[in-house]
C-alpha cells in the first residue's frame, strides 16, 4: 500500500486518518509518502535537532528517499492501518 499528502502522487486518497509511518521498526516524522511494497519513504531532511533543513533555494523543505521495512499504524493501537479502495 502506498499512502501519500502530495496530491499528485499516485498514494493521495483525499482523507486519510492520522497514520504513524514506521521503518525498520523507528517511527518516522515529516513523511510526505511511504509505500510498504517497495519499502520507501519520501520525507523532509531533519538535522539533529529535528528540524527541517531548507533546500538550496531555501523556499522548501530538502528531501530524501530511505528505505527499509515500512508500517503504517494507527496511533493508540497496535493495528496496521489498511486503506479501503
């Protein structure tokens, strides 16, 4: 499955509940999208202090693609979020 806020991006479904999005067992933050079958990430660059590095233009946010084991869940619960279609 393949969740994303980027409204051209192939994972967008308009209303998505809060969704946590974990890889290799690490919560993640700033993640614009994730997909749990190619095991990527699309997410804002953070510096050790959590926040957001600008890019070279300094009007966005730098971003990187990681990969690992992706999961979605639902906060307060242990359930793997799963989108209806």
């Amino acid at each position: 499955m393949r969740i994303s806020c980027l409204k051209a991006d192939p994972g967008y479904h308009g209303y998505v509940p809060s969704v946590e999005v974990w890889l290799d067992g690490v919560k993640l933050s700033h993640v614009f999208t994730a997909d749990d079958e190619t095991g990527e990430v699309l997410r804002c660059v953070i510096d050790a202090h959590g926040h957001v590095i600008p890019d070279a233009t300094g009007t966005r946010a730098r971003t990187e693609v990681i990969r690992g084991k992706v999961e979605f869940l639902i906060p307060g619960t242990e359930e793997r979020f799963v989108l209806s279609a």
